[in-house]
C-alpha cells in the first residue's frame, strides 16, 4: 500500500479554495500512485474556525466541501478533517472528525475524542467527544484514524483526560495509524510531537502517519512538520517546516524502519521562520502586500523590519523615520544603515513641530506639573498618527514592534508604539531579540552592530535608557519566563533566588497593565504561553496587583 | 429553618476583602436567626478569575479564604463557592465547587457538574465536572447543592448536556435546593432565569434558593436579581438587581408558598442600570474615580457621559469639546448643553491647526489623491491623542463611546474615536441608542433634544451624514441583529426579505472589520451576544468576506 500525506496552507472559511487544493494534491497522490491521501484536520474550513461553527451556513459549506472531495476519491481514498453533525439531540451539535472517503462517497466518519480546551484551545466550546471507535479497513488493511489530540493522552505524568482513543482501537488490530493534526508552532513543539508520536508507536508497535496543517492563521502559526515513523519508533521521514509538502510512503518500507531523518531545530532559526510564515500569511489571507513600519534606530523595529522584508519582499515594505528632539544622530544613521542593508524606501519626517502644536493646546490645560507620561505618550502617539495616515492613505498594514518583555510589564504607549495590525515579535523576550538579531546577522551584517550594541532606549527624554525604568532585561526576562510560561507564583520565585521586592514589583506591572493588552493587535505565538488568545486574564482582578 | 442568602459584590483575586464581606454578611445572618447562609458561585475569588486559576498560589489562597469562612461557621452553617482541587491524577486539576461549612469545618464538598463552555463562558478550560452527588443533611433537613449551570439542563429542546444534576440528587429527597451562581446580565436573561428556576421547582417539587452574584467585572455585569420560589412554581421573592442585598426566610413559609412579588423589567431601565454598575465597578474596582470623555454634540457620547456621570458622580466627569472645521454649530452648543444639564466641567479645545501641522508632514508624502480615509483618520486620531493626553495627566480613564452598529461594520477610527479604557454602549445598538437617550430623559431634558433629533453624523467632513456611507440604522441594525445574537446566514436572511446585495455588504463589513474590534476596549455586555470575549472570531478568515 502506498500512502500519501498532505501538508497544505488552509485558509479559514475559504472553502472553494481549500477544495481546490486538496484535488490537485489529490491528482498528484494518484499519480504517484497512493492509494490513500491523508489531509490535516478540519483541512476543509480551516483550523481553528472559531465561532463561525455556530453558522449553520459554514457546516453547510463543509458538508458540500466533503461531497465535492468524496465524487473525487474513485481510485484513491481521501482522509480529510471537517466538522460534522451530532445527530443526537443533547450534547454539542458538532464533531471534529476524519471522513474516509473511498469509491465516490463517505465510507467511515471517525471524531475526535480528546477536545483540548486550554490555551489557545476551545474545543469544547463547539464540539461533542466521540463516544465509538472503529478502524477502517481499506485494500485489506485495518487504519486507526486518529485527530490530533486524540494520540496526546499517553505517557503524560498528569492526564488531562480520562480516556486514550488508541487504547479504544487497539483490540480491532489495526495496521497503521493515521493522525489529522492542527497543531500550531511553539519553539519546542516539534521535539515533543516527535516524541509523543514515537511514544504511541512504541506503545502498538505499529507506524504511524502524522499529517499537520502547515500555514498561518493570525496569531496562530501552524508549521507543518509532518512525520513518519516506523514501529521501530525511528523517525522514518519528517516533513520540511514552515512549507506545503505532499510525500508518498510505501507502507511495507515504512514498517521495514531502521531510517532516522531528523531536522535541524535551532530555536532562533524555527522562530525565525515562524515569524517569516507569520506575517507572509496574514498578509497574503488578508489581501495585502505592503507593509509599513516606524523605524527607530532600536533592536526592535530593526528585527521586525527584517523579518518583514523577508517574509513580503523589500520591495514591499517602507520604513518611517521620525526622530524627535530626543532622538540620537545615530538612531537615525542606524535606521538608514538598515534601510540601504535591506534595499527598501524610506521616509524620513522631523516630529518635534507636530509635538509643539499639541502641546500648545494642551499646556493652558496642563497645571504646571514636571514633564510624565502624559508627554511621553504624546510623542509616542504623534508617529503612530503619521504611521497610521501613510498606511491608510497607501493600504499598508502597520507592524507593530513591540517585544514579549515590554508587553508583559507595560511599556510601551498603547495607541502610539503599540499601535498596528499584527505585532510581530511580541511573543518574543528582548533577551531573545538580541538573539535573532544575531541569528539575523549570522551570514553578514543586516542589523548594524551599533544597533545590537547600544543600550535600549525609547528616546523620550533626554539620555533615556530603558535601564532607567526597568530591572534589567536579563533578570526580568527570567522572572517574566518564570511567571508567564511556568506560572510560578511570588512564593516559588523568591525560592528560586529572586528579590521579593522586585519580584513583586515586575508581577504588579505584568496584572495592572493587562488593560493594555487587552488592545494590542495579535501576536505571531512562537512560544508555549503568548500574550492573547492563549492567556486570559482578567482585567479588574485585584491579585498580584 | 431560617436560611439566609446574600448577593455581594466581590473583587476576582481580592481573597481578603471577599472574605471580610462574608464574614460581615454572616454576622449578620445570625443576628437576624439564619440557620444557614448561602453566597455565590466561587465566591472567594471572584468569578470570572480566568487563567488566575492556573497559578497554584491562587488556589493555595482560595483555600486559606475558605479555612477562614470554616472557622466563622459557628452556630450557622455557611455555603459558599470555591475552586476546589482535583485528587485524581487524570482530568483536570480543579472543580468548582459548593463548599458546605458548619461546626467550624468544611463538612461536605459538592462539585459543579454541567460547566458552560459558550459564549463568555470557559469553565471547562479549567474544571473537571462532578461525578458523584450526595445531599447535605443539616439540622433535620436534605440540601441539594447546585452551580449555577447545574439546573440550567432541563426543559430544553436542545439540551446541551447528558446528564442532570437534579436527577441525580432527587431519590436521596431533598427537601429544598440551594442554587449558587455567577450568573451575567443580559436584558433578557432575568426572565429565562426565572423561567428555569420555577421549571426546576415544579419538576422537583421543593423550593429553591437561587443566589447570584452582584456585580460588574470588566465586561460582565452579574446582575444579583437573586430568586426564592416555592414549591407552587410562585416567585417568593427577587432580590434586587444591581445591587448587594442578604434577606432571611423562613422555609415553612416559603414552603407555603402563594406569594407572587415580580419586578419590573423594562429593557431600556435595565440595559441602562446595569451600564452604570459597569462603569462604576470598572473604575472602583481599578483603583479610579475619575472619567474623561469627548462630546461631539452626537447621541453617543451624550448618552456616554450621562451614563459615566450617574455611575460616577458628575464632580467625577469631566468632557472635552473638541471642534474642527467640519464641526456645525449646533454640534458645539448641545455639546456645552448637555454638560450644562448635567454640572459637569468641560474644556472647549478647537484643533483644526493640530490637523494641519500632521497634514504639513504627510502633504510631501501623500500624492495628489482625494481627499479619503487617511484624513479622516488624522481627524479622529488627534482628538484621541488630546483626550489621551489629559487622562495621561490627570489620572482619567478615557471611555470609549463606540456603539455597536458602528464597531459591527467598522465606522470608527481604530486609535482614534474607537480609544478608551472601557467601551460604555458598545453592546448597545444605534437604534437602541435612541431608546435609552428616550429613557434618560424620560423624567425631563437631559440629553438635549436637538442631539436627539438631528440626522448622526461623524463630521469628519463637510455636511457628512452616516447615511452617506451606512445603510438606515432601523434596516442595518436589524440585519446586525438577526446575524450577530441569531446567527442567522445570507440564505436565512434574504429570505426574511432583506435585499440580497444588502446582506452580503453588511455581512461582509462586519468580517473584514474583526481586526478593528479586536483592539477595542472592553464592552459593557447587555445583550445575549456582546462583541468581546463572548464572540470569538478569526481575523484572517475568509468567509462572508
């Protein structure tokens, strides 16, 4: 049996073109000659599809994206994720299932059992668990469909659910198993799928075909990373990341085993390509091409402005360099470095006049009160209206340029520096974009080494340095880890070392500046715990704050 | 027996001064003879706490709050909810639970069994459901303990849920039911409450105690309205609603039942009471006093700073007048009127040269094009940046005067009009709009009259009218209706009659403008579907769009 997986770049609610897709990959499996094609799940609207389940028109779209891709299984079977309807009157209406479609119609629908509902998970807001399990049996062998979630429940020290889909199978002896997976990108998701995945192959001894979704859906990047392995629980085959790819297994060579292909990982290169994926598909999904961003002479512009030359094309972005009375002669000698290094336009406007015009409107109103945030923010908003007004005027999209480490404890100025329709490398610590930076540079210099070097500062005020106002970032970048990502409270990181007093202090301004969040354009995720759909707090809470 | 039940206004994550209105509220309880009193659904740490769960140092406190109400429960026994841990390795690590105190212990733990994982709700994200009922006997009697959701399950057509909690608890014989919620406001959700608390009492047979939470948190107002209805399907008693309250009966008189005391409901009084406890508990609750608004003369933000100064006191609102070239006289004098009518400050702040001083930057840069949606912009986003300015200074919190109409098809300027910390009436309606300026007038002119009649418009513009570019709010709101809270289809709603090419604009605005509303503040929810957390959306879907 010969067996093809599909790691394709879905579009949410695209249905025609989703179709359209997965029949080209359909005729190229057939020409290789597969006998079965596997596609990721919920392959036919797009993952996650959110609320729009709730529209009995969407399922309607599904359902004929089904019949459309059943009239094309004759001498192929295609296995494809799409919702279906509970035909039961009490639980939830839907299903997230694998169709197995054979001979021009559904032969077998197979849902998915484990619903994940955590993080940016809400499974269980839409769908029913599956309650029978049933292998496939196709030219004379027994498949185990499986979607996603549904092979995680093994090995793990504290399970979330209290059933294991395979375990259900096993008894019918299954061949192989088959997994429909949306499993979006985070920088240590690739080893542990592999290591789930090799966990379930050790455990029934047979191969198993685990198919990803590859493309990216707003904040959420889905990277692709199909595998392959063999009973021998060797990493057989594993596809590229960050890319489509169509692959045909010969399953006797698959069960043979004895091959191990694994990829490099390099954390700053998978984040890096993450990004790059990232903002290539919000762009491309959302009908843009252009992409515009303030350029300050800083580490963070720099980065965000390479990662979107990269993803869009320099061709395709302009650079906006707006220095003030504060700015230094070499933020703006950087900002042009950069600029002429990346081949791309760029504008530079003096702000320090349109200051002066609010601030003649505003000084009879002020009381005579030292210089704080209030003028701050003033110029701080005053680009991000400059901004705004060049990309409306020529159908950019802004890019925000806010890191991890500035969300968490709040600074920034919501509505001037944290204005934009995606923020690129907000999922991203400062200590961490010093890193990409040098990834960045690693075959020559793009980001002028003055940039990496210099202190951080947001040139607000005269000799700023981001020092001033914040513990320094190789210590707040632990704790914020630690806190964010570990949910270690003030207890375990005063074990851990850290000063109460600054512990306390960095977990107030991460609770009392989640209002700011709250308005922040979405993250591109690329770690296990991003700012936004993934943590929900609450905004008025009195805890740690 | 005597049983005491108390709707309070509790602070999610303030386990000290949650703890010390229950202890205030028993002692009152036993003054006034209580055998027993019953708070709401996880009442020590406030609901809804979100991800606050995940931190083990929140739980560890929940726990401390409820050794401290255990100590209390001396000669009374106290109900109360509370996050309570799981002791089984798999599912999830929490319940949410009915802790029954008395004889100063925790004598019996009833854990929620349906979690509601819909619209605002999450609860499954963190809970693992009961799967063992016992009632509680106290002094000669049987209790059943409920959640919130648990008596939600019966009567439905389309039962979200397989089992009943009730069923369960009903052969052990309890003689009365104690239901603890957190259940939130929406104008039509007091009468569906009632609705199923008298279905529950009439199939059971037994009274019920049904004790919701009262207050605003962020974007959720629990509404209190808390229930006794006998067993004769009567409504014994309902609290009031919006406010704290703790009454005592006596169940052999309410077990007599024959008394019916309903309260008046009127959608207009309701949507504008549970506003003013929303702004209210949104600044109190934060740490503020003081709100900051922009007039424009429109019905928006008039109905905006009504609203603020009854929620805040008028001493506690102050309004900024700011005119430009398109600004009709009339705009600026029933601007001044109604802060007039109201004995609130305001500043009068004309910016048209703030608008020329960007426009002598961007002129160079912007080609000869018409005039479009980037001066538009600057308009808005100037008044943003004066009105953001002020509360910088001054410690306001700026409030956003969107209303729903426009954050559904995108009219508003993202960073401009759409700023503000909390959006007051974006969950209202443009044609509702009206209705409540009718409502808060209805004892005498507060709200202009001229604000009231004049023709919208966002006088951006010479002569702009909304009606220039967005269809009549009586059709487009009804569309919006019939879309957003009945998740109707372009199918479904042309053939309600709506013209077809209407319907695909509206619809297609309302999803390509997800981007906007996902950086909007968030909005005070009235109706059973607000924009926010309760309406979960993707960004770069391509669907109706």
């Amino acid at each position: 049996m010969r067996i093809a997986i599909a790691q394709l770049n879905f579009h949410i609610g695209n249905f025609d073109g989703n179709v359209r897709k997965m029949l080209d990959a359909v005729a190229e499996a057939k020409a290789a000659g597969a006998d079965l094609i596997c596609f990721s799940e919920l392959a036919t609207c797009g993952y996650p599809p959110r609320d729009f389940l709730e529209f009995d028109d969407f399922i309607v779209q599904a359902e004929g994206a089904i019949a459309q891709l059943a009239a094309a299984a004759q001498d192929i079977a295609i296995v494809v994720g799409s919702p279906s309807r509970n035909p039961v009157i009490e639980g939830k209406d839907l299903y997230n299932s694998a169709y197995f479609l054979a001979d021009g119609a559904i032969q077998q629908v197979q849902h998915k059992t484990l619903l994940p509902t955590y993080d940016i998970f809400d499974e269980y807001r839409y769908f029913e668990p599956a309650s029978e399990f049933k292998v496939v049996e196709y030219r004379g062998k027994k498949i185990a469909l499986t979607v996603c979630e549904d092979i995680w429940n093994i090995g793990n020290e504290n399970p979330l659910y209290t059933i294991c889909p395979m375990d259900e199978l096993q008894p019918q002896g299954p061949d192989f198993i088959l997994n429909l997976s949306a499993s979006p990108f985070a920088h240590d998701q690739a080893e542990q799928r592999i290591h789930v995945v090799r966990a379930n192959v050790e455990r029934y001894g047979i191969p198993m075909f685990y198919v990803n979704h590859a493309g990216a859906q707003t904040e959420l990047i889905f990277d692709g990373g199909s595998l392959v392995l063999s009973p021998d629980g060797k990493l057989y085959d594993e596809l590229p990341y960050f890319e489509e790819a169509l692959r045909c297994y010969d399953l006797d060579e698959v069960m043979a085993g004895g091959r191990e292909r694994p990829q490099d990982k390099h954390k700053m290169r998978l984040i890096h390509d993450a990004i790059v994926l990232g903002v290539r598909d919000y762009f491309g999904k959302l009908g843009f091409s252009r992409a515009i961003v303030g350029l300050s002479g800083g580490i963070d512009s720099a980065v965000t402005t390479v990662l979107a030359a990269r993803a869009l094309g320099p061709e395709n972005v302009r650079v906006i360099l707006m220095p003030s009375q504060f700015s230094s002669e070499h933020s703006i000698a950087d900002a042009r470095d950069l600029a002429e290094n990346l081949g791309i336009a760029y504008d530079l406007i003096p702000i320090a006049d349109i200051y002066g015009a609010f601030m003649d409107k505003l000084s009879p109103i002020f009381p005579a009160r030292p210089f704080d945030d209030a003028e701050d923010n003033v110029q701080a908003r005053r680009r991000g209206v400059i901004l705004l007004a060049l990309s409306n005027k020529f159908g950019h999209i802004l890019l925000n340029t806010s890191n991890k480490s500035e969300m968490a404890v709040g600074y920034g100025t919501l509505y001037g520096d944290m204005c934009g329709g995606l923020s690129v490398i907000g999922d991203v610590y400062k200590t961490e974009v010093f890193e990409l930076a040098r990834y960045i540079n690693k075959d020559g210099e793009v980001i002028p080494e003055n940039t990496i070097v210099k202190p951080p500062s947001a040139e607000l005020r005269p000799d700023q340095k981001d020092s001033d106002s914040l513990p320094d970032y190789t210590i707040l970048d632990e704790v914020l880890f630690q806190y964010i990502e570990k949910r270690q409270g003030p207890k375990e990181l005063i074990e851990m070392g850290f000063e109460e007093a600054l512990v306390r202090r960095i977990l107030r301004l991460v609770n009392i500046n989640e209002f700011k969040r709250h308005q922040t354009a979405p993250v591109i995720r690329v770690s296990p715990k991003a700012f936004g759909m993934g943590r929900r707090m609450p905004i008025v809470g009195k805890y740690l704050s």
